[in-house]
C-alpha cells in the first residue's frame, strides 16, 4: 500500500502571487501579494458596481459617480464636495466635482447653496436607485457571500485591517512625495 497525500496536503506549499515579480524580491514580497489583491479587488469592486448598478435601471454612471450618489444618500445628510472627499478619501477634488455636477444633470442628486458652499442631498429618484442598488446587491452578492468561509466579523476584521492600512499608504506617499 501506498501513502498517498490527499490535494489538501500536497498544496500546502506557500506560492508568491504577485502581479510584479520586481516588487517581491526582498523579504517584503508579502506586501507585494497584498497589493496584486488588493488591484483585482479594486477592479472586480468597480466591475461590480458597474453591473450592479445597470441591473438597478442605470447603466450610464462611472464607479465613483456609483460611489457618490450612495454617500450623498447615506444617512440621509446634506453633504458638501469636502465632505465626500474627505470620506472617500479621494483628493482630486476636480473629478469628484464633476461626477457631482453630472448627479445633478442625471437629477439623482441637487444641490443647495448656503453661503459659499453647495450642500448635495439625494433626489427621490436617487433614492429610488439606491433602493434598487441595494436590492439587486442582496440578491446577486450577499448570497455568494454566505457560501465563503468567512464569519461577519472576520469581514469586518478584514475591512478594519484594509481602513489601517490605507493610512499606511497615505503616509508613504506623503513620504514620497517629499523625496
């Protein structure tokens, strides 16, 4: 008889998946592999929210014009530009303008001026959307989530470590900034 190792076993072997070979060289090749997952997450989110969002009535938006309108919805607060770039940690204020300023044409969105500044609240057609949205998420997303084998608060462990670590970046790229 033969000791045969079960697929489990034999695929144990810890493999470098990164997207740049150049990059994980050094002891820090982790942080390469991080990165490679973190660049097709970002691109499968925006693929998603794309899909998403068109199976929701609305297929003409961008993702951050998607990232937008739910913002300017959450909690059902006023915001101002500043407000949604500070939370979206976005710092070309020129593109978030723009995307804003098409919500208003799309009459997702409307702005309010008080004093120098336009405050954005979500139209009920926005609303309606993001209704939507939600719904088309549930079905489509939430319910292949359930098939991981992933607790909830393992997730929210998860989106804890990605928020930290994003303040890592900032600082490295302030960091470069000043090379």
């Amino acid at each position: 008889m033969t000791n045969k190792k079960t697929n489990k076993e034999t695929h144990t072997v810890k493999r470098k998946i990164v997207s740049s070979r150049h990059l994980a060289d050094s002891e820090g090749w982790q942080l390469s592999e991080f990165e490679f997952g973190l660049i097709i997450a970002f691109h499968g989110f925006g693929r998603w929210m794309n899909k998403c969002m068109a199976a929701a009535g609305n297929s003409e938006l961008s993702s951050l014009e998607i990232l937008i309108v739910h913002h300017v919805n959450h909690r059902k607060k006023q915001k101002r530009l500043s407000d949604v770039t500070f939370l979206l940690n976005i710092e070309d204020t020129h593109t978030v303008n723009y995307a804003l300023k098409k919500l208003v044409g799309f009459e997702l969105i409307e702005g309010e001026k008080r004093g120098k500044e336009l405050f954005y609240k979500t139209t009920q057609k926005g609303v309606d959307l993001c209704e939507k949205y939600r719904e088309v998420r549930e079905q489509c997303l939430l319910d292949s989530l359930k098939h991981m084998d992933m607790s909830h608060d393992e997730l929210s462990e998860l989106a804890a470590s990605l928020r930290s670590l994003s303040g890592l970046y900032d600082q490295a790229s302030r960091a470069a900034s000043s090379l």
